[in-house]
C-alpha cells in the first residue's frame, strides 16, 4: 500500500518549534484526520509537509521516498497535492483555465482527461467554466480549489480546513465528494473545523496538542466516545 509517512517531523516558525517531531501515516484510498484546538501545529504540519515552511527536520516519505526539504514544485511532482487554508484559485482567469493550468503538471496527453474527470466529479463547474474564478461564490471556489488540487491527478491530498467560512449546505457537497477522492485511491490527511464531518470522513484520527500527537484512534471509536477527543484536545505535555 502507497502512504505518506510523517516521522519525527518538526517544524520550526518564527524560531521556535511549533511541531515537536510527531509520527502520522496517511494511507492511500483513505481519509486521515488532523484534529486539534488553535495554535496546535495542524497548518504548521501541512505547510512542513507542502515544503512551503523549509525550517523543517525529520522525515516525510512517499512511499519510502523522502521528500522534506523538497520546494514546493517538487512535493507536489512527488504525488502530494495541498489544498491551503482560504480559497487558492487564480482569480482572473476562467474556471477552465484554472483546471487547465493544474493538469499542465501531467504529460501533455493526459491532461484533457484529467480535466474532464474532475468535471464530473463537480459538475456544477462545468457550468461555470467560462466564469471568472474571481466571481464565484465562497464554495464555488472551495470546489474549484479542490478540483484543482485533484486535476493533476494526486497520489495524496492534504486539505488545511475544507469547510472554513462555508455554509452548512456547502460542506454537505463537499463531504460525498471527497469520500470519492478517497475510494478513487487518493489518501487525504483533512484538516477540519468540524469534528462531525472529520469524523463522518476518517478512517482514522490524529489529535495534536502544543505541537505533539495526544492521541491517535480509529474514527470509529471517536464516533461511539466522543469524550475521548474532546480530552485529547487538552492534554499538554
Ligand atoms: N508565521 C508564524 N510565525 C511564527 N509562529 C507562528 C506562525 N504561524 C503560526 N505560528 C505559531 O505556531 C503554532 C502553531 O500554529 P498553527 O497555525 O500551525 O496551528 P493550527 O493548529 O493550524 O491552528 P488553527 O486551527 O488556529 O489554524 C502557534 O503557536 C502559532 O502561534
């Protein structure tokens, strides 16, 4: 099985550590969560993962290859797609041409197709495709940013926040969908606000606290003991 492996991953910002060497393995065909309060370490993960934070030490492979320390360009050619915090689309330009240039990651043949695949997973943009990005709505853009991330075909999807600012409805789109990025083969480390729909997503769930790992356990068992993760959220070392 391909996994994204996190282990003993540090992460310096601002000259101190803010992620303490924490161990985390993302499956393929799988949803990881990453949970925790504020200022736990979950962005400062991703963006050590994504290369877009080089302070980093410790090892982050794909499929036992080593990719820490890589820029940004080269994470992502390695089969790690990052979708940030806030909406990540070229503004200016259509949707169709936002979706054209992430496929421009793929050998030039299988870029239509991988285009029209994320289409049919979101078929609303297919009627906006001709719309400036810029003048979609807050979710209209969140799917695009995640069709995006998907359009040059990740091994794995890391999301930071998928429903942040959305309305209910919105993130009750998004949810079957991912769940399809999932069991078309993609492993996604999410990053969610909502525990409920982290919950409802994960096979498994990594609790951060200050920087380190407080608890790790099947979805399965948060859904029956919620309590079990509320207690994570304020263990401390
Ligand atoms: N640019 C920065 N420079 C220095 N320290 C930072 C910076 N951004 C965040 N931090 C610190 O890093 C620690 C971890 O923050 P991080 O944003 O990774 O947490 P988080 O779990 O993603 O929180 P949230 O849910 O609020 O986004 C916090 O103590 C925060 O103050």
């Amino acid at each position: 099985m391909t996994t994204l492996e996190l282990h003993g991953l540090r992460v310096r910002r601002g000259g101190r550590d803010v992620v303490h060497g924490i161990d985390l393995t993302v499956n393929e065909g799988e949803v990881t969560a990453l949970l925790g309060a504020n200022g736990a370490g979950k962005s400062s993960t991703v963006l050590g993962v994504a290369g877009l934070e080089r302070d980093t030490a410790g090892s982050v492979t794909v499929d036992g290859t080593p990719i820490r320390g890589l820029a940004p360009n080269r994470v992502r050619r390695a089969g790690v797609a990052t979708m940030q915090e806030g909406h990540r689309v070229f503004g200016d330009i259509s949707v169709a041409d936002n979706l054209r240039i992430a496929a421009l990651l793929l050998p030039s043949p299988a870029r239509s197709g991988a285009v029209e695949e994320v289409l049919a997973l979101f078929p609303e943009l297919e009627t906006l495709a001709d719309r400036p990005a810029g003048s979609l709505s807050g979710g209209q853009q969140q799917m695009l940013a995640l069709a995006t991330a998907l359009a040059a075909r990740p091994r794995f999807l890391v999301i930071d926040e998928m429903s942040l600012g959305l309305a209910p409805l919105v993130v009750a789109r998004l949810v079957p969908a991912l769940r399809q990025v999932a069991e078309s083969g993609v492993g996604v480390l999410l990053i969610e606000q909502f525990t409920q729909v982290a919950l409802e997503l994960a096979t498994r769930v990594t609790v951060l606290a200050q920087g380190l790992v407080t608890l790790e356990a099947p979805a399965s068992e948060l859904r029956a003991h919620p309590e079990r993760l509320t207690a994570a959220y304020r263990l401390t070392a």
